[in-house]
C-alpha cells in the first residue's frame, strides 16, 4: 500500500512539474495577483476576466521569472474569461484532454500561480452534465464541477488531469458555493471569437418572453410541452422589423425547439448576425414561419 501512494503522490507532483512552465502569473488588479494558462506559443495567454480589471496594463510573469506587460486582446464577461497578448514565442502549451474521458471521480489538479512559484490542490471531478448558461448569460459547453478548493489567487488557471492534459480552466465568479471549471471547448470557442471580434457578440431579438404551455394538440404534434409567448415587443428592434408581434408564441428557432427562454438565448447567442433566421410561432392557432435577420446585442 505505501508503494501505491509513493508512485500516486510522485506521479501528482510530476503532474505540477510537467505543467508548471504553461502556467503564469496574472497581475491584472489590485489586490492578490491571479492565474493564467499559456493558450498559444506565440504569447496568448487565457485567464479569468474577473481578474483583469480596466485599471493600467496588466502584467504576466512566467514560470522562468520574467514579469512582461500583456494587451488585453478581449474579454467576455458572461463567461468570465480573458485573453491577454504578451511579446513572447516559442512558449510551452499543455495537451488538452478529450473530453469524452472525463468521469466523474477521476482525480484532477487545479493549479495556480498567485505568486512566484506553481501552487496546486488535488480533487476528484464531483459533477458533469450539459450545456449551462452562466448568470451573466454566457453559455458553457458542458457543466464540470469538482471538489477542489479554490484558494485565493487559482482563478483563471487550469484543471489538469491525472496525464498533465488540460480538462479547462477555473473560475470562482461563475457559481457560489461550488468549484466549477470551464471546460477548454467554451475557452477555445470564446477565445476564437475574441481573437476575431475583441468580444463575443451576442444576438438580440428584442422580445419580453414567457414559457407557456402549448395547446394538447400541438405540444404532441411537435413533441413539446411548452413554448415562449413574447410578452412585449421593442419598438424598431430586430423582432419588430421582422414582424413578431406581442402575442405570438416562438416554437422554433432555425428549426430547434424552443421550450424555455435559456433555449432562445443559447441559439441568439450562436445565430448567425448576417443572415435571416427562420422563426415558427404560433399565431391565431396556426403555425407561421418567419424569416428575421438577428441583431447584436450592444
């Protein structure tokens, strides 16, 4: 049994030393610096929006003691997560893990560097499921929660398997009570669109919904149980121009089912700004089909 846990408790610590190098220091407030996770070798680094604020230049000190100024490449508060750009290249980036291994009890390390040196916690992976969307509205791929302590500083560094490949990053703004991780496919899907846009943009009808049921007839017909009855229209928004009217009730959003008003804001946030969007309602107790062109959300 004491072999057992040497090999365990060394191949953990070369867990740290393996992805210490990826793993930087953030100085982007005031108070207890943060964590980041190299994202590319040519000095883009991922980190934890909460912990880049808008006063001065943010700092990134890297695992062999320099301390460089960062541009802050964007940043998408509804999934708490920032991309900074540092003048580097030739930087070590971790493997990213496959997802479809993760279980739950598999052991995980958060890591952090707060300060000058790696810091890391074990835990187990405690929760996965779906797709979520955050209190600020951002949508995340899929929901990973895990027991490991979040100490002070660890935010917007990386959870690491029990092989050193990266599973996601951390976030202590995005639920209380509770550790959750953002799994690497939203990281790499908002930090394509910050690259691109400096933001993630996000689409907006203009609509007051509700989630009502749908008439017995109907709800069988389409295979669902509810729909969301728009309570209120924005006078020249983009649901007014396309004609949606206070009253209808929307059943699909480029043909998927929209039960719940987190169902409309996942598919705005992944439409398409550029083109038309087809829209069914009920209206009058007869399915119409609509086409409207998705606005962004300023």
């Amino acid at each position: 049994m004491a072999n057992v846990l040497m090999q365990l408790s060394d191949g953990l610590a070369s867990v740290v030393e393996t992805a210490g190098p990826s793993l930087v220091r953030v100085e982007g407030r005031r108070r207890l610096a943060a964590s980041g996770l190299i994202w590319s070798a040519d000095g883009i680094i991922a980190t934890a929006n909460h912990v880049v604020t808008d006063r001065g230049q943010p700092k990134v000190g890297l695992a062999d003691g320099r301390t460089l100024n960062a541009d802050v490449i964007g940043r998408d508060p509804s999934t708490d997560l920032a991309l900074l750009k540092i003048d580097a290249s030739g930087l070590p980036v971790l493997p990213l893990a496959d997802p479809e291994d993760l279980r739950v009890g598999h052991f995980v390390l958060a890591l952090g560097r707060p300060g000058r040196g790696a810091q890391a916690t074990l835990g187990i992976i405690s929760a996965l499921g779906d797709s979520w969307r955050t209190g600020a509205g951002g949508t995340i791929d899929r929901y990973l929660q895990t027991d490991v302590v979040m100490y002070p500083g660890f935010s917007g560094g990386p959870l690491v398997g029990a092989g050193g490949e990266i599973i996601g990053l951390n976030s202590s703004a995005l639920a209380r009570g509770v550790s959750i991780t953002i799994p690497h496919g939203t990281v790499a899907q908002v930090a394509a669109a910050l690259m691109t846009h400096g933001k993630v943009k996000q689409g907006y009808l203009g609509i007051k919904t509700q989630a009502v049921r749908l008439p017995e007839g109907l709800g069988a017909e389409l295979d669902q149980e509810t729909g969301l009855l728009i309570a209120g229209v924005e006078p020249g928004s983009p649901a007014d121009s396309g004609g949606l009217f206070m009253g209808d009730t929307i059943v699909r959003f480029a043909g998927q089912p929209i039960r719940h008003p987190d169902d409309l804001l996942s598919r705005l946030n992944g439409a398409a700004l550029d083109q038309k969007t087809p829209i069914t309602v009920l209206r009058s107790g007869q399915l119409q089909e609509l086409q409207i062109q998705v606005g962004e959300k300023a």
